[in-house]
C-alpha cells in the first residue's frame, strides 16, 4: 500500500456563467452580446488524505467545500490540477471510483423519492454488486446502529429529514466503501439526531477503518469527530493540520478563572506570564460563593509558563474560593480565522 | 388594498411574465425561428395539397394557405392548450402562498397568461411578416370595418381560450394527476378550434359537434372574419355567440373557482 | 474539551466489530440498466390512473394528428401524389419510430431538469453509465400512448397501403421502425447534450419533436428542393419514414437522391444514435453541478 488515500494537487475549479442584465431592454440587450464572468470556486487547493484518517474540511459559506468534494468525487472536472483517489482519477474512471467510495451530500438526497427506504437500498446492493447474504447482515447492522426499523417502509418523500439523512449514511456504507465524503451530514438535525450520526461516524472510522472527509458548519461534529482539519476560505487551504495545534498557535493561551473570596475593587496582581482579563463572569454554582463574588481570569501562554505554576502563583497571591483552568473554544477560534482570513504563521 | 394599487400589482405580475418568458436567450431565438419555420412548413403543405386544384368545399387556394398561416401564428401567440402556472404552483404546495397575496388568485393566473402571451406577440409579428414576404398572407377582407370585426374577434377569441385554460388548471384542486388530462385538453382544443385545419373541409356531422363547443369560439371564428367568410347577420350573430361563451365560461370559472376555495380552505391545501 | 472527542468515541464503539469490508461482484451495464428501469416501472405502475391518463394523453395528442391528416385526405384524396393508405402507412411508420425512441429512450426529456436541479450529481455518483441511469430515471407512461397507437394504426394502414407484404418486405418494415427510432433518440440526444452548457434546450426539442410530428406524414416531394434537402440533410426527418417509405410503395422515382438512399435508414439510424451518444458523453465533461 503506502499510498495516500487521497492526493490533491493544485486544484482548481472555475465556473462560467452569462451575466443577467437588469434595466431597460435587458433582454433585448443580452440577446445581442454575451457578457460572462467566472469565478474561482477552488484555487489552488493541496492536501493529501492518509488511509483511516478523519479529516474535518471547514470553511466559510461559499468558501469552496462542496466544489472540492465535487472534484474528489468525480462529479466535476476540476479546471486545472491533479486528483488521485486511491490511485485513481476519479472523472476519468468515474465508476471505479464509484465503487469504493460512499458519498452524503446533506443538502441533497441521493434516495429514491417514490420507493420505500428498503428499496432504495436493495437498489444499491445490486447496483454496486452486494451480494444477498451481505445485504442482509449489512442492513442487519445499520438498521441497528441507527436505529432504521420504524420507517424502513417509508417511501422516502415521507421521512423527515433525521430519518432521510439516517436513510442516506445507510446507503452510503452499505457497500462498505473505504473512503467516505460527508457534505454537511448534521446540517438541521437536532441535537439527538447529530449525536447519533457523530457516534455512527466515529464508529465506521474506528471499526471499519474508513477514511472520512467531513464537511460541517457545526464545531461540535468537528471537535467529536476531528484531530486533523483543513480550513479553506477563497478556495485557498489557510491551515491544514492538527486541531489541537490550530487552538495552540492560533490562540496560544489559557485562562486560569477564579473565584475570589472578597469582593474588593482594587487592582490585582498579577504574576509574571499573566495577564489579567475581566469580564463579566459569574462564580459557578455550588462554590459557596456569592453572586456578587468577583471571578476573574489570568491569562498566559502554557508554552511559556507553566500551568501548575501560574495555580501556585495566583493561589499564593489572592485567596479564592474556586478556579478552573478553560481553553479557549473552537468557535472563538474559527471565526477569528474567517473574518480576518489569515492564519497567524 | 386599492383598485389601483392592484392594478398596478397585475401589471407587475405581467411584465414579470414576460420577463421570464425572455430570460433565457436560446429559448427566445429557438421560439421565433420554430414559428418562422413552421410558417413555411405549413404554407409548402398546404401550397401542395391545393397543386391541381382551385377550389375546395368553396374554399380556394390562397384563402387556405392564408389560413394555416394564421391558424400556425394563433396558436403560437394564444400560447393556449399549455400548462398554466396555477396548476404547476397547486402541484408544489405555493398555493398558500400565492392566496396570501392581496391580489386575487384568478386575476393573478390570468395575468401571467397575458404576459406570456405578450412575450409571443414580437415573435409572431415576424412571422406575419415573412408570410407577407412570400406572398402566402393578405389583407384581412372588409377593409377598416373587417379588421376591427377581427380584433374584436380575437380579443374574445383569447379571452376564451384564457378561461378555458384556467378552468383546466383548476381541476388540479381535485386530482394532481391532472398531466394526461391537459395533453387531452391540447389536443382537444388544437384540434376543435380550427387551429390545424378549418372547418370548411370538415365532415358535416363533425363540424355540426364543433359548432357547439367553445373551442371554435377560440380561432376559428376570428380566422372567419378575417377571411370575411361571414356576411353582416352571420358576423354579429358570430360575435355575439363568442361573447355568450365569454361570459358562460367566467361563470364557470367562478363557481369551479368558489368550490376550489373551500376545498383549499377545509383542507388546508 | 480535547477530553470530551475521546470520551464521545468511546462511547461510540461498542463491543468489538469486524471491520464492514463485503466482497463486491461486477454488475454488468445491461444489468444495472435492467434494476433501474425496473424500479422505474414498479413507481409507475404503483400510480396506475395516472399512468392511463398519461397514456391517454399522449393518444389524444397524436390522433389530433391523425384526424387532421385524416380530415384532408377525406377531401383532397391525395397529398404529394400519395393516397389515403400510402400516407396512412407513412404516418404510422412515423408514430411507430417515435414509439421506439420514447419508449426506451424518452428520458432526454428530462435533461435540463436533472442538471439544474443538480440532480445529475446523483447520476455521477453511482458506479453504472450516466446516460443508462438517464435512460431509466423514470418511466414516461405517454410512450406506451405512442407505442398503442402507433402498433393499431400500423396495422390498419398495412392493410389500406398498396404493399405486397412478404416476410422480406415486413422484416424491413420492423428494422427500419427501429432505425427511424434511433434517428430521432439520436437527434434528441445530440440536442440535449447542448444542456450542458446552454442549460435550456427544452424548447428547441419541442420543436423538433412537433416537427417530427407534424411534418412526418407528407410525402417529402411537398416541400419543394430546398425543403427536402433541408429535412434530409439539417433535420433528418426523411430517414424516420419517409425513405424506407417510398421502397416499401414502390416510389424511389420521385426520390431526389438515388433509389438505394431508400435504404439508408438502415445505416443512418444507428449511425446518429451512435453520433448523439457521443455528443451526449463528450458534452457531459462540461456538466457544473449548481452549488448546494
Ligand atoms: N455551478 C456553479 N456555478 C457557478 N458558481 C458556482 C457553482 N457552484 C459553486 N459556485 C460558486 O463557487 C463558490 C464555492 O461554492 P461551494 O458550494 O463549493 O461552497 P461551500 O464551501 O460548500 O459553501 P457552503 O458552506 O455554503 O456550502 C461559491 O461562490 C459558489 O457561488
Ligand atoms: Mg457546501
């Protein structure tokens, strides 16, 4: 083996469109000449994905996602550049490629509108070449791990969408593919219906050994389900790599929050490598703490200083009733990233 | 809401019609080239049929190839015998919607109608043209007096075959399978209203059938006048019977229309 | 929080489960043809006053036809020179060739639909030729229309035509049928691959559908030189019916080609169909799924 599962080099997709005139005799005007525009949807995208990797790709609406996926999986030509899947292009040997990968696209179901889900389903089986005994013990298990009994006789116009989306994964995994494209799985679930699609994810990965490519807006999924992210904004990569690290150099800090035992004004010392943040915060519930207690936070770079240190110091220094140390949280992090669309070399 | 005001709002519904009916700018060259073709299609058909022969059932040459012509122009401008939007937007639930609005449904329908047809008017106005070109169109018979009989016609003529369109579409009130019944409705009605083929040449117990269905109302009476197929009495008596149909079938409608409202209402769309 | 991705995988994974890794067999194309369409059928037949409707509908759309050529020749007796059972036999020729294009192939009609909605992903996605699930996407209960009346007026007309009927002429009769369906499928689907990148070719395959339709009966001689050029060489609607037509009656002499043209249906049907699934697959490269 040893090759990647995925290989994308310098991928570029463009699209072309006329432009619609507005105004007085638009029509009459558009008629006559043909203006177009193209966006660059993916500029220059590279990465590569390991076998049995879980990769979350985040971005921005519009940021170039879905394009991307597009290309890896075979539904578009990307303008320029290189696309391996397992060793194959996927546009070029499109059914091959079909055949070893499952793809949800959240927003669109791949289902049979008019039949009952388990048409649909055996309608994959023969499709991809699954054969009656591994059907059976297929549809035994995902029936099981996502819980499909009581609407398997649906005609899939009437599931709601949990129960399509559960619809979907199903057929996505039935063939056992090794590589998994997920656009948006949790996209207007609630929040029971997103744990079970993460819990099902996590296990295909961990069990089956699948490769995921996720896309989400929700950071939940991403901090369940993710250790590698690739960030893209503009159909550029800005980060790709650990999630953890992300957290560590982009916002390479902590927060020691404590509850101080008297509620003076006065200034705080604060010790060496910290800073001191106020914001409005309240004590946590059963500290004994009062509502009016002052909780405040020191601010330092665990790189730099130690937490055990930055504890020892500020408990020496101030008495407090309760403390507790919090990273910053993903979302901060992400929408630091977007809006100023750079990550911090 | 004031009258005006939703006049006005038609009027946008209208031009908005139009719009769309001119979005796209392959459609609008296929269409006009379709009808210019099928102009030329008709009068080399019709041209070869009359080779040989000067006058049949009283009808000659010129006067049948004249007739195809407008017959093929007719149809394209009435843009009858089509899906209208009513149905289509019963069929995806946006009725509710579209009932919210401060214009009545009917008029709404109705208005969009119009500005299809609208959008057909350039393209026949060409085709009008051509057939003057090659010498298979004249005048209308009668002079001034003949061409505002033919107007008034085929005002009454499209507001016939707007209401009938209308009174189809609504049947999708009652079933959504309402396709293969407006393909028969097409057929029907391209067929009956003289569209394709006068009814001059047709069998007398066929015609006799016609004569007491609207759809003659529709393009073959207008073409009679136009052709001044039709003396004084007969004319008024024509104009008169298409009026009759006019009126019969807005009643029609508005009691089909009623009906649907309480069936939108009771049960929720 | 790193503590909390753990703690949710842990609990994910149940006791231990062999990795889901199912041998998988090749499925052939006619095959995965055949599963498609048969879902298709199943959808149609499950909804069956529609599809009589439909069916209906598409019988009483092209027996106006029908009665319109019928109504002429009651009071012209002849049109082009051909009698009441020779364009008879024309017009069901015709209407048998469109039977044999959209029964299997009528899906082209759906083209601009399936690539604005993006539903043509779908189609991309499953590991069978685009253009077979194409074909199978629905099933038009109108074709079966086509295919009735088509098969009833065929054999009256066989009956009014002054044809020697010998297994050799109705083996030609059935060959050319076919192949005059593959020239319209193949004109269709040349046309519809224009999709891609046009997105609207509704309209222009309408047009060409009631051309077909329209213009099919009339011996070709009606439309004068340039006419007949135009509707052999531009738009082959001469090849549908017409010149096998005119060996079956014995009038290649009128022909502006030679007699043996009479034949070429027989090449020239399966040729275009070639030609337009070709267009098809070449222009589908362009397809750019919308966004969502
Ligand atoms: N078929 C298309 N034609 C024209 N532009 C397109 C097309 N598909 C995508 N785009 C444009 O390309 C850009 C990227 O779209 P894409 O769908 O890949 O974004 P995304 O990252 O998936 O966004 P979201 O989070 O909203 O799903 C957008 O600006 C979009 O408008
Ligand atoms: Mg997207």
């Amino acid at each position: 083996m040893g090759q990647p599962m995925i290989r994308a080099e310098g991928l570029v997709k463009e699209f072309t469109r006329p432009v619609r005139r507005t105004g007085p005799l638009a029509g009459l005007r558009s008629l006559v000449t043909r203006e177009r525009v193209t966006t660059r949807a993916v500029d220059g995208v590279s990465f590569t994905v390991e076998r049995g990797e879980l990769v979350g790709y985040l971005g921005p609406n519009g940021a170039g996602k879905s394009t991307t996926i597009k290309m890896l999986t075979g539904v578009l030509v990307p303008t320029s550049g290189t696309v391996e899947v397992d060793g194959r292009v996927p546009w070029k040997d499109r059914t091959r490629n079909a055949r070893g990968i499952g793809v949800v696209f959240g927003q669109r179901t791949q289902l049979w509108h008019d039949l009952p889900l388990r048409d649909s389903f055996e309608l994959v089986a023969k499709l991809y070449g699954l054969d009656r005994p591994d059907y059976e013990r297929a549809l035994g298990r995902f029936t099981e791990l996502l819980d499909l009994g009581e609407f398997l006789d649906t005609p899939v116009r009437g599931l709601s969408l949990g129960q399509r989306m559960r619809g979907d994964l199903t057929a996505a995994m039935l063939y056992g593919p090794p590589l998994l494209y997920l656009d948006e799985p949790t996209v207007g679930l609630d929040v029971v219906a997103k744990a079970r699609i993460r819990e099902f994810v996590a296990e295909t990965n961990a069990v089956d050994g699948t490769t995921v490519v996720l896309t989400t807006h929700d950071l939940v999924d991403v901090e369940r389900l993710c250790r590698r992210v690739l960030l893209i904004d503009h159909g550029e990569v800005l980060y790709d790599g650990d999630l953890a690290a992300l957290r560590r150099r982009y916002v390479p800090y902590r927060d020691l929050v404590v509850t101080l035992a008297r509620e003076d004004d006065g200034p705080l010392v604060a010790p060496p490598g910290t800073t001191v943040v106020e914001e409005p915060r309240t004590a946590r519930a059963g500290t004994g703490a009062s509502d009016a207690a002052r909780v405040v936070a020191f601010r330092f770079d665990p790189a730099q200083t130690p937490t055990p240190a930055v504890v020892a110091a500020v408990t020496a220094e101030h008495e407090v009733v309760d403390l507790d140390v919090t990273d910053p949280d993903l979302e901060a992090v992400i929408a630091e990233i977007y809006s100023s669309g750079r990550v911090r070399a | 809401m004031t009258s005006a005001a939703q006049v006005v709002a038609l009027v946008a519904i209208g031009r908005q019609a139009v719009r769309s009916a001119l979005a796209v700018r392959s459609e609008v060259l296929v269409s006009a080239v379709a009808v210019l073709v099928r102009v030329v299609l008709v009068v080399l058909v019709w041209r070869a049929v009359y080779a040989g022969v000067d006058e049949v059932s009283g009808v000659d040459g010129p006067t049948a190839v004249a007739y195809a012509v407008l017959g093929a122009v007719f149809t394209n401008v009435l843009n009858p015998f089509w899906r209208s939007s009513l149905e289509m937007r019963v069929r995806q639930g946006r009725i509710a919607v579209d009932l919210l609005r401060p214009v009545g449904l009917v008029p709404q329908t109705l208005a969009q109608q119009v500005g299809t047809t609208a959008a057909a008017v350039p393209r026949c106005v060409l085709a009008v043209l051509l057939a003057l070109a090659i010498g298979a169109l004249r005048a209308p018979a009668g002079g001034a007096l003949g061409l505002l009989a033919f107007v008034v016609s085929t005002a009454l003529g499209i507001a016939v075959a707007l209401l009938c369109n209308l009174l189809v579409a609504m049947t999708a009130f009652w079933t959504l399978e309402v396709g293969g019944a407006l393909m028969v409705y097409r057929a029907v009605a391209q067929f009956a209203s003289g569209a394709l083929i006068p009814l001059w040449f047709m069998p007398g117990w066929l015609r006799g059938t016609l004569e007491h269905l609207p759809f003659q109302a529709q393009v073959f009476t207008p073409l009679s006048v136009y052709f001044g197929a039709l003396g004084g009495g007969d004319l008024a008596a024509a104009l008169a019977v298409q009026a009759l149909w006019v009126v019969l079938l807005a009643l029609l409608a508005q009691l089909v229309w009623s009906r649907a409202l309480h069936r939108v209402v009771v049960q929720g769309g | 929080m790193a503590d909390e991705a753990g703690e949710a995988v842990g609990v994910a994974a149940p006791a231990v489960r062999a990795p889901w890794r199912p041998q998988l067999q090749e499925v052939s194309p006619l095959r995965a043809w055949w599963v498609l369409m048969a879902a298709s059928l199943k959808v149609v037949f499950a909804y069956r006053s529609n599809l009589v409707n439909t069916a209906l509908g598409s019988v009483a759309l092209q027996g106006s036809q029908l009665l319109f050529v019928g109504v002429l020749l009651h009071r012209f007796e002849e049109v082009g020179g051909w009698g009441f059972g020779e364009v008879a036999l024309l017009f069901a020729m015709r209407l048998c060739a469109h039977a044999v294009c959209t029964v299997p192939f009528g899906q082209h009609s759906v083209i601009d639909f399936l690539i604005n909605e993006g539903d043509y992903d779908r189609l991309l996605l499953r590991p069978v030729s685009p253009f077979l699930q194409l074909l199978a996407w629905r099933f038009n209960p109108g074709s079966l229309g086509d295919l009735s009346l088509g098969v009833v007026v065929l054999v009256v007309a066989a009956q009014l035509a002054p044809v020697d009927w010998t297994p050799g002429t109705v083996v030609f009769l059935v060959l050319t049928i076919v192949a005059g369906g593959l020239v319209e499928a193949g004109v269709q689907f040349a046309l519809s691959s224009l999709s891609f990148r046009l997105r609207a070719t509704w309209s222009l395959k309408v047009t060409v559908d009631t051309t077909f339709a329209d213009f099919g009966p009339y011996p070709l001689g009606v439309f004068g030189t340039v006419g007949s050029l135009a509707l052999t060489f531009v738009l082959p609607l001469a090849f549908i019916a017409y010149l096998p037509a005119t060996a079956l009656l014995g009038r290649t002499d009128e022909l502006l080609l030679p007699a043996r043209a009479a034949y070429s249906s027989l090449a020239v049907g399966p040729l275009l169909f070639w030609a337009g699934y070709r267009a098809f697959v070449h222009q589908s490269r362009h397809y750019d799924s919308p966004a969502g």
